[in-house]
C-alpha cells in the first residue's frame, strides 16, 4: 500500500510529500520548521532577524545559518548578482513586511529603494559581517533547499512540492501556470512570478521578485517562469535569475542547457530551445 500524501503550511506554503513513511514525514515535517524558524523575516527571535540586528558588526553565526548564507552567495555569483541575499531593505521597503496571512495593502506608498550589495557582505566560516542598514532574505534559497534535503529523507520514489518548487525521485506529472502540465522525472521543477506574491502600497502594485539593482520589484514582462534543473534549488535560483532578465531570459537559460517556460499576463506560453528538445520524443522534462 502506497503511503499517504503528506500536507501541510510552512515558509508562507502548502507543502505536500508523496511516498514518505511515517518516520520520514516526521523527519520532514521537522526539517521545514527548522528552516522556518531559522531564517524567517517575521519571527521575531529567528537568527536571521538577530543578525540583521547585528548589521554593522561582525557576528557569529551557527553552522547551518553560515551554509544556507554560502548557497545564497554562490546563487548570486551565478547570476550576476539577479539573485541577491541583501534585498531584505528592498523588501520591507516595498510593503512586504509582514506575511501575506496578516495582509500586506496599504494606502502609503512605497518607502525609498536600496540597492542590493551582495558583494560588501564579509564572511569568513562562522563570522560575519553584514553591512551596517542592509537586511539579509536568504529565501532566494532556503524554501528550494528545504525541498531538496526533503527529498534525500526519502528511501523510494517520492516526490516533495512547497509552493511553486517541486523535486522528484521517480515520475510526477506537475501542473504548470496556465493549464499545461509536464512530466518531471528526477531533478527539480520552479516556478518564480508575481501572480500569487502581490499587494499594493498607495494604488501601486508590487511584488516580491525585486531587481537589485534599482532595489524595486521587477517591471519584467514576464508573468511567471518554470525552470527545470538537477535540483530544486538549481531550478528555482535559475528561474528567479531568468524572470528578472526579461527579454533575455530564455537566451540565457539555454547558453547553461536549463528548459525553461515563460508566461505573458494573458497566459500565453513561450519557451525556449532547451524546452521544446527536453519535450522531444517522450515528453518528458529533467
């Protein structure tokens, strides 16, 4: 007999988990509030908070905060700087400073922009330094990893999906935005947009999809965009850095061979080279 879907809410999403045992399930279960109370902006005795307190000064930080801090350097690395952990100002300034449960609309206008500045951050093992005014968001990384290291708690086939990242050991059809559907064999699925992440702040909409560099949410055409990857954390770093290239986006996935989807707002899809051949044959997409 099959074990049962797994279901529950963390890191702001639904999670589900097929073919966990029950061990497993409480494994997992476990690993995303760890994260979850770790690296969340809006629990107020969180790590991420007390070192976003501490900007300004050199801190200690524990182990895993020090590694999930390296995934979100190397992400930006990767992409040019599109994926930045030192948006948090960016964030709170836009209007997202709280979660979406306690409602994010508000008649006052957005708060003035910050840049990000991934490469002033000093870090050294477990000291660090986050420039003084700059607030850390590692979810450009925390949320895909969780599904990842979820994933390896499984003995079997299985598959885990938090919000928009799934990772998959052994076929799962995966649902896609605008109504078509894809077979994800091994590896991970994302999908990064502003359709669900969205408020207004002074009749303005916003999002939380920011561009470093003007320190705004992105004015990219796109609406959403699935990447497919080796991982979940590939994938969803690889879509974010994609959706905020605009126009160039599907270029630069395919100069790294990654299938990516793009939505428009009508909810027309293109998609690009690495895609379509991914698609060839079986219809299958790793």
């Amino acid at each position: 007999m099959s074990a049962p879907l797994l279901r529950f809410r963390a890191m702001g999403c639904d999670v589900r988990v097929s073919g966990a045992t029950a061990e497993q399930a409480r494994r997992i279960r476990a690993l995303f509030d760890h994260h979850q109370r770790r690296f969340s902006r809006f629990l107020e005795g969180s790590e991420l908070n007390a070192v976003n307190a501490g900007a300004g000064r050199a801190i200690r930080v524990s182990r895993a905060f020090a590694d999930m801090l390296e995934l979100s350097l190397w992400a930006a690395r990767e992409t040019g700087g599109l994926v930045d952990p030192t948006i948090g100002s960016a964030l709170r300034a836009a209007g997202y400073d709280r979660d979406f449960g306690d409602g994010l609309d508000r008649s006052e206008p957005p708060a003035a922009a910050l840049a990000g500045c991934w490469h002033r951050i000093e870090a050294r093992d477990q000291l660090l330094r986050v420039p003084a005014g700059v607030e850390l968001d590692l979810n450009g990384v925390v949320k895909s990893r969780a599904v990842d290291e979820a994933l390896a708690c499984l003995s079997g086939e299985g598959w885990i999906s938090a919000g928009g990242d799934v990772a998959a050991r052994g076929a799962v059809d995966v649902q896609l935005p605008g109504g078509d559907a894809v077979r994800l064999e091994a590896g991970g699925l994302a999908t990064s947009g502003r359709g669900r992440r969205a408020w207004r702040r002074g009749g303005r909409r916003q999002h939380h999809l920011i561009d470093p560099a003007t320190g705004r949410p992105s004015q990219t055409r796109w609406q959403q965009v699935t990447v497919s990857g080796a991982t979940c954390l590939d994938a969803d770093v690889a879509a974010k850095a994609a959706f905020l290239l605009g126009d160039e986006g599907p270029d630069w996935l395919d100069e790294r061979g990654l299938p990516g989807r793009f939505l428009w707002a009508d909810d027309r899809a293109v998609t690009n080279r690495s895609w379509r051949r991914s698609l060839e044959g079986d219809l299958v997409c790793t």
